[in-house]
C-alpha cells in the first residue's frame, strides 16, 4: 500500500474545504488496514478514517495519516421467502446501494435515498430521513479491532443507536474500524409514506395509488433536489445541525409564539423541533459570512460559496447557535464532525 505525502483533501470532502493532509492511503480491502495495523501506523498515532467527506468540517491542515476507507462489493443473501441480508463494504456510496437495492425490489432504505456519504458511515451516524433511519433495518457490521487488529460483528443491541446516534461516537469511538454494514431488507415490501412531504409529492407526479419503492424514492430525490445544494457544485455537508428535542412545555410556550412552530412527536414527554425552522425564524437564510453561508433554500444547511475556510464555516455555525439560543432558550448540536 502506498502512504503519500501532503495530499489535498479538498477532493474528499463535500464542503470542499482545501487543506492538506500530512500523510493520505487508500484501503481497499481488509487485509490493507490489518495490514496498517500491524505495521503500527495506528498505534498510538494521530489518524483520521475518512469515507466520502460529507459529514466532516475540516477547520485547517490535518497533521497526520488520513487513511480513506475504499472497502466495496455487495452482496444478498435471502432469509426467508419475504426477507434479504444485503451486505455492503464500508467504502460503498451510500445512494449507490440504495439504488442497487431498489432496483432489486429490496425495500426498506428508499427513503434514505440522495444523502451523501460512505455506506461506512451510516450507522456511526444513525443516518435518517423522511420518518425512517438506519436502524429500522440494520442487521449487523463487521469492524475491526484498532488495538488488536480483530474483526468482530456487532449485532443491532450492541451498536446503541440514537438520534444521530450510536456507540460509536461514544463508548466505542475511535476503537474501531467499520468495514461492511448488513442491512435485513423486505422482498414484498410496501414503502413507508407517512411523512407528509411524500405523499404530496407523489400526488404532484400523478400517483394516487399503491406507490412502490421505486416512486418513493424518485418522489424523495426530487424533494431533495429543491431543497438541498448538490455538494458538485455548492460545498456543504448536508443537514448541519441536529433537530433539538426538547420537552413538550418547552414546545408549548414557543406555540403561544409561534402558533405554527412544526413539531414531531418523539416519545416521553419529548418532542423534536426542525432546526431549520428555529434558524430560519432568526433571520439567518441566506446569510453569508466570508466565504461560508447558510443555503437559501434550507436554512439547515451550511455551504461553502466559493472559498471558505473551515474556520469562517466554524464561526457562522457558533453564531447561528447563539442565535437561537437567545431567542428560544435551545441548544443547537452540530451533526457535522470538526477536525
């Protein structure tokens, strides 16, 4: 495997952030990174995974060995007559493998469909959309082992997910390597329209009845399409912030406000609140600082006009968070990983 030296990251990452990374590899199968491991490149050592850039803010030169996880291949396997394992590398494009499954009638993830990043990444993350995340089909992932250079699975229970969530971005942050994520899809699969948005799409399109997976996901990726800025062409990480669950008082003293203010319901006492909407409310679409802005169609989104750095990003998001918190007393979260 070949370590180059000082590479430009700003390929590699969806905010188009142009620093330089002391040392670069790519891994494209396991052997690689048991290979790295053995060879003590990890141990102890400042090193950064990285799969496809969309949920990373890189803040100036990374100062150490990005090692780019290009682990691919997938595979099924069925289960029963109604249900398949589908297996995907680390490395895969999340949307291809959405793709890949809708057009094998495997439903299930269609309304994960045009969120960009690494198949890797998505149960770090706990990715989610349009009333469904990874968890409802997660399966299982294998990873390995940093300290030891073992691979392990780790089934559903053991992985912790949460709102954007997972162990490990805790528990087990940093100690392991995901290499392949399992997903248990249906083969007789009727696909899941209860968020609104979907429905009025599918109506726009001329479809009343029975939709497939298949129109669900189109019905999505031309929502997402008005709504978000492609990263090939506008720099951003997608959704910035974390929509804030706060308690159903809080929500009801913002509602003799604002008696529009949207909500969903998130169980025990607890309801979540678009962080859109809250930026949005403050004044903040649109706005610019230096060469980082806040999209004018999405409020949620950060994006790069041109020639931000990471820092002038950085700097928008903490005064947007101050923002908010001074005029509804709620903490913003930033989903985006600062390096």
């Amino acid at each position: 495997m070949k370590i180059l030296k000082n590479i430009s990251l700003k390929q590699y990452n969806t905010f188009g952030i142009d620093v330089n990374a002391a040392e670069y590899a790519e891994v494209a199968d396991v052997e690689s990174l048991k290979g790295l491991i053995k060879a003590g490149r990890l141990k102890d050592a400042h090193y950064l995974i990285l799969g496809g850039g969309s949920n990373v803010l890189f803040t100036g030169d990374y100062d150490g060995l990005v090692i780019r996880n290009m682990i691919v291949g997938i595979r099924m396997k069925e289960v029963d007559d109604s249900n398949v394992l589908v297996t995907a590398g680390a490395g895969v494009v999340w949307d291809d493998l959405v793709h890949y499954c809708i057009e094998h009638d495997l439903g299930g993830i269609e309304n994960l469909i045009s969120i960009p990043g690494s198949v890797g990444a998505g149960p770090i993350q706990n990715i989610g959309a349009y009333g469904v995340e990874l968890k409802d089909t997660f399966h299982s992932l294998d990873a390995i082992e940093i300290a030891t250079g073992e691979l392990r699975t780790f089934y559903k229970e053991e992985c912790e997910f949460g709102y954007r969530d997972s162990i490990f971005k805790r528990g087990k942050k940093g100690k392991f390597i995901i290499v392949s994520v399992s997903l248990l899809l249906k083969s007789k699969s009727k696909p899941d329209i209860s968020y609104g948005a979907i429905s009025e799409e599918l109506i726009k399109m001329g479809i009343l009845d029975g939709p497939v997976i298949g129109d669900v996901g189109k019905a999505i990726s031309s929502i997402r399409q008005r709504k978000l800025p492609d990263p090939e062409n506008i720099g951003n990480a997608g959704s910035f912030f974390k929509n804030p669950l706060i308690v159903v008082e809080k929500y009801a003293e913002i509602r003799e406000q604002y008696p529009d203010a949207p909500s969903y319901k998130a169980g025990g006492g607890m309801v979540k609140v678009p962080a859109g909407w809250l930026i949005e409310q403050c004044g903040w679409k649109g706005n610019r600082h230096g060469g980082a802005g806040v999209h004018d169609m999405q409020a949620l989104v950060l994006i790069n006009t041109g020639n931000a750095s990471g820092k002038e990003v950085l700097e928008l998001a903490g005064q947007i968070m101050d923002s908010v918190n001074d005029r509804f007393g709620i903490s913003l979260e930033m989903e985006v990983n600062v390096i």
